[in-house]
C-alpha cells in the first residue's frame, strides 16, 4: 500500500511539473506574441501615416492634373483645328524628305570622296611640310650668305667709291694736262712760225 502511494505521488509529481513547464512556455509565447503583435502593430501606425501623407500630395497631384487635362483638352481642341494644315504641310515635308534623303545619299559619296581626297591632302601637306623645313634650312644658308655677300658689298662699295675718287683726280689731272698740252702746242706754232722756211727744227714738222 504504501509503495503504491510513493507511485501515485511521483506521477502527481511528474504531472505538475508538466503543467508548470507547460502554463509558463505557453506565459511566454503569448508574451512574444503580444510583443510582436505591438511592433507590429507600431509599424503599422507608421506605414498608415505615411499613406495619409502620400495620399494627400495624391489628391493635390490629381488636382493638379485635373486641371492640367481641361487645359490639354482645350489645346487638343486648338491643335485640332491645325490638324488639316499640319497634314498638307506633312505631305510637303514628305516629298521634301524624299528628296532631301536622295541629296543625303548623293552627299555621302562625296563625302566618301572628299575623305579620300583629305587623306591625300594630309599625306601631301605632310611631304610639304618636310620640303618647308628643307627650305627653311637652305633659306638660313641663303641668309648667312646674303650677310656675307653684303658685307662684301659694302667693302667693294667703299672700294668703288674711293676708285670714284681716285678717277675724278686723274680725270681733272687729265683735263689740266691736255689744257697744258694745248698752251704747248700753240707756244711751238708760234715759235715755229718765226722760223723761215726749211730752217724750221724737226720739232716744227707737221705743225
């Protein structure tokens, strides 16, 4: 009898720590969930205002856009009037187009054209520019040159002017002498004629 007792108080035992551990994680779930359920619940306060928010600038846009639709509206009915004109003048631009895009290929193969053309220029303009520096250098030769020349030229002008002078001195000694050439020869005539004839001097011959 009494260990039949010690069982049945051992399994009361065991039962009521079961339900204990049971009555407190079940305490504890519902605390959790109660937390959750307040988090929860706190973001969805904040989205919920954050909505009001967006749905009144919702509003306001729609008013706004409210307004923007009768002042389309009204403008469609304008462009609408401009239709007629706009198609003629689109059937113009058409045929411009057409015609436009024929130019448009024609300029290409020119354009085609004047690349190569371009290309051929630069490959020219590049064998020029070398013959330029080639110049460049014999046109510093042709320089130094000239300076040489000139400086020679300046000699031979002073050389040339001092000649100038050295010839109008033996031009003028020139004139003095023929002058006293001239007195001479008119001296020995008049010496000559007072001789009579045949006793003249050899010098009074051909006088």
């Amino acid at each position: 009898m009494s260990a039949l007792g010690r069982s049945l108080n051992l399994g009361l035992v065991v039962i009521v720590v079961l339900l204990t551990a049971g009555t407190v994680g079940a305490t504890m779930f519902y605390q959790y969930s109660v937390d959750s359920l307040d988090q929860q619940n706190e973001q969805l306060r904040e989205r919920n205002e954050a909505l009001e928010e967006d749905l009144s600038e919702t509003r306001q846009d729609l008013s706004a856009t409210r307004t923007e639709l009768r002042e389309l509206n009204n403008s469609l009915e304008r462009t609408r009037g401009d239709v007629s004109q706009v198609s003629d003048s689109l059937e113009d631009t058409e045929s411009q187009l057409s015609s436009t895009q024929s130019e448009l290929s024609s300029t290409r193969g020119e354009l085609q054209e004047t690349e190569n053309s371009l290309e051929d220029a630069r490959s020219r303009i590049s064998d020029l520019t070398a013959t330029l520096d080639d110049l460049e250098e014999q046109r510093n030769r042709l320089e130094n040159q000239i300076d040489d020349l000139e400086a020679d030229n300046e000699e031979l002008e002073a050389t040339n002017d001092r000649l100038e002078n050295r010839i109008d001195s033996l031009q003028s000694e020139v004139s003095r002498l023929e002058d006293r050439v001239d007195a001479l020869e008119v001296d020995l005539r008049e010496a000559c004629a007072g001789y009579q004839d045949g006793s003249e001097p050899a010098v009074c011959s051909g006088v």
